[in-house]
C-alpha cells in the first residue's frame, strides 16, 4: 500500500478529495516497487499514474544479476529518472511526448513520481507487435527526441545512458565466450562515445516504453531510468530489434533508417539546431552498425539463449568487429 503522506502528496498534486488505488500496472523489475494506477475523486484528472519505488526486502533477480553493482545501477537509475522529471522532461513537446510530472516525493528509501496518466490522455493502446504506420511512428518519436536535446550535456542525468552500457555491466562482459566481441567491447563502445553529435538517449526505448492512439499514427514514450548521453543510433537499433524478427529487420534496414533520417533533418530544423544535419547522418548512418553490435555484446554475456541473437545481429557484428581489426 502506498503510505499516508505520499497519499496526501498525490491528493495535494491533483486537487482531489479522495484516491483509490484501481490496478497494479506491473511490478518493477527484481521488486524494486511497482507502478500503479490510481483513480481520483473532485480532481481534473479522473485518473493518475504512481511509479512507487520502494528497495526490496531480499536480493531475489530473475537472472541472478543481484550483484551490489546491479543495486546500485538500479537506484541510481531511479535518480537518474527523478532528476529527469524535475530538469528536462519540460522541453518535451507533442513531437516527442511524455507523461507530465505532477509530483516527485521522496522518504527515506522510498520514491514516489505521480505522472500523468497517458490512456486518459489518448494514448491507450500498448502493442507487442506494430504495422508499418506505427513502427513509423515510434521512430519519428525518436527523431524527434534525438533532435531536440542534440549537443545537450546530460547534467544530473547517466553520462552515457542505455542500461547495457559497458561501463555498468562488467559482470555480463565477464561471462561473454564470444572472445573477438568481447576483445572489440571496448572500442565499440568508445567509436559510440567519439562521435561529435552526441544527444540525449531515452535509454529503454523498446516497443514495451510506447503508448499509442487508437489510430496508431501518434505515440508517448515512457521510463525514464537510463536516459542519458549518446549516439541517437543506440535507441533506434534497440527499438527496431525490439519489435522486428531478424528477417525484417534485414529486408527494412534502409527504410527504417531513411524514415528516421529524414524525420531529424526536419526536426533539427524545427528546433532551430546549429548542427548540420548531413554531417549528422552521415555520421550516425555509419554508426548503427556499430551501435546494434553494442547491445548485441549485451545481450550475448546476460542472456546468451535470447532470441534476438540471431544471423543478423551476428553478421553485423562480425563486420563492425572486422573493420575494428584492419
């Protein structure tokens, strides 16, 4: 149950005179609190949404990842995203929209964030597979995201942000048997690093993160945790891996990236950007590559059965590894 003064926080943030707790929307991952929707009485918002954030009782992970380390990766991607609500989440606009921050509590070892609730706010829909308008429309999201913060330095935010990042997952580079991806770890990582457009990466941006509109054509992204600095191409190999096999990510490669390389021109445009944007694809162009062989390195030492590890993922890498050794 959520506590009587973060009760009273969230009836303060939206006016009501009353709460009630309707669902658990899910768990947060290794029991580290849940999110939770909550239905108000005499309040603008008939509905609001409660990230709850609580430290669990015992260490217990799906994957036996319960290091100190993965802790503390996890509570500091809780700052991570409270910082983010409280600092940048304003500059967002409809082109890349997120939920509202109502309120940001924080006692003892418990966290409270009350958001806007986004299937009032007409994005209702979650989807575990997209036609092509709403594939689209999460790479515009994207774009849009990558265009607005380009050149941004992640203040109070992950200096390099993906929850794979190198930096924060020794344990599983430790475990990966593929020797020449694991010797070449370190040199994708800093290819990603170099690259002179860095911007603000969402960090978790799966198919799983994005709330549709009934029509499917406009999106908001949610879960802030693991934003931070980098190479746009980061997120966008993670959500195109995220919801497509291996064959059409293989057969729809240059439209993806042609959708999403387009929508940033116009979006650099639109927020007035100093950076040139054919010095920017270009660049990135060449850095997807590089970037789906970062999660892939990943994914291969945490879950070496997954089944995202396939031929595609596997060619790619072995080029990026290749070019890396001449």
């Amino acid at each position: 149950m959520i506590n009587n003064h973060f009760q009273h926080i969230i009836l303060q943030a939206t006016g009501a005179s009353a709460l009630e707790e309707l669902e658990t929307i899910q768990n947060l991952w290794s029991g580290y609190g849940r999110i939770v929707r909550i239905g108000l009485k005499d309040s603008d918002y008939s509905t609001v949404v409660v990230k709850h954030v609580r430290l669990p009782e015992n260490d217990h992970h799906p994957r036996g990842w319960n290091t100190d380390l993965s802790h503390q990766r996890k509570l500091h991607s809780y700052q991570v995203e409270t910082h983010w609500y409280q600092q940048w989440s304003h500059r967002c606009d409809a082109a890349c929209r997120i939920p509202q921050c109502l309120a940001l509590e924080k006692q003892g070892d418990e966290v409270l964030m009350v958001l806007e609730d986004m299937d009032e706010s007409g994005f209702p829909e979650r989807k575990s597979a997209v036609t092509w308008d709403e594939l689209t429309a999460c790479i515009k999201w994207l774009a849009n995201f990558h265009a607005n913060f380009l050149g941004e330095k992640p203040t109070g935010l992950w200096t390099v942000g993906t929850y794979w990042h190198l930096d924060t997952r020794p344990d599983e580079l430790k475990v990966l048997t593929d020797k020449s991806l694991k010797n070449s770890a370190r040199a994708i990582d800093q290819l990603l690093q170099n690259s002179p457009f860095q911007t603000l990466v969402h960090g978790d941006a799966k198919l799983a993160n994005f709330c549709f509109s009934p029509n499917g054509k406009q999106v908001a992204a949610v879960d802030f945790q693991y934003v931070g600095g980098g190479c746009g191409m980061k997120d966008l190999a993670y959500f195109i891996g995220s919801c497509l096999y291996e064959e059409d990510c293989e057969q729809l490669e240059t439209q993806l990236l042609d959708t999403y390389f387009d929508e940033l021109r116009q979006a650099i445009a639109r927020y007035n950007k100093p950076q040139n944007a054919d010095e920017v694809e270009a660049n990135w162009r060449a850095l997807f590559p590089v970037a789906w062989t970062d999660f892939h390195r990943f994914l291969k030492g945490w879950s070496p059965g997954h089944w995202k590890i396939n031929s595609y993922s596997e060619r790619l890498a072995r080029q990026v590894v290749k070019q890396l050794n001449q």
